[in-house]
C-alpha cells in the first residue's frame, strides 16, 4: 500500500518540477526538438493535449505526442490506477515566438482543469 503512495508524490513533485522548468522561454534553434512532459493520470479520463486553437503563432513550431509512460511498478505492469508522464516533441521549424497552449481535460467535457502555457523562442 506505500508504494502507489509514494509514486503518487514523486508526481506530484515532478510535476512542481516540470511546472517551474516552464517559467522561462524554450530556446530552440531551426530544426532542434525537444520534449516536455506533464504529470497525468489517464485513468480519470483527464489527459493532455495541445490546444493550437488558443495558441500564439503556433506555425512556428511543431507540436508531435510523445506518448505516455506509466510510472511505478514494473514497466510490463505497471500500477493501476498510477498517475504517469504525458511527453509531447516542439520542433522549432520557424524564426519567431510562440506561446503554445497545452490543456489537461477529459474529451467528453468542455472545460479544462489544467493550461499551461510554454512560450517558445525559435532563432
């Protein structure tokens, strides 16, 4: 029983992390990648997803999912019901700035529960 304690504040902990990497601009150069992730728990029905309509120029970069990754437990079993990381790639393939709009939310409603906001910088 400790164990899905545990793991649930390891998330929570990345998450502040994650939350406190994103202060600042995402620097990328034409052509570099690089991925953020978010804490998620998709067995709620709340995922991420990018939101390109309540973005900002968002043709200056592009926005692939990476996937999901459970964590804890084995990764051929991973616990039930255990939150995990949600990755999405940016691409800088543009010269200018971005402020790309990701939202966590469950498809069947129309109000998020989460945004945040990555403001990206593409030289």
């Amino acid at each position: 029983m400790k164990t899905p304690i545990l793991v649930a504040i390891a998330m929570i902990l990345l998450e502040l992390s994650v939350s406190r990497a994103g202060e600042g601009p995402l620097a990328l150069a034409k052509g570099e990648t690089r991925t953020i992730q978010f804490v998620e728990n998709p067995s709620t029905g709340y995922v991420w997803r990018f939101d390109r309509e309540a973005s900002e120029n968002p043709g200056i970069a592009r926005v692939g999912e990476g996937g999901f990754a459970p964590s804890g437990g084995r990764s051929d079993q991973p616990l039930v019901g255990a939150p995990g990381r949600r990755s999405f790639r940016i691409e800088g393939v543009a010269t200018g700035r971005a402020r790309l709009v990701f939202v966590e939310d469950r498809p069947w409603e129309k109000r998020a529960v989460q945004r945040r906001t990555i403001e990206v910088l593409v030289r």
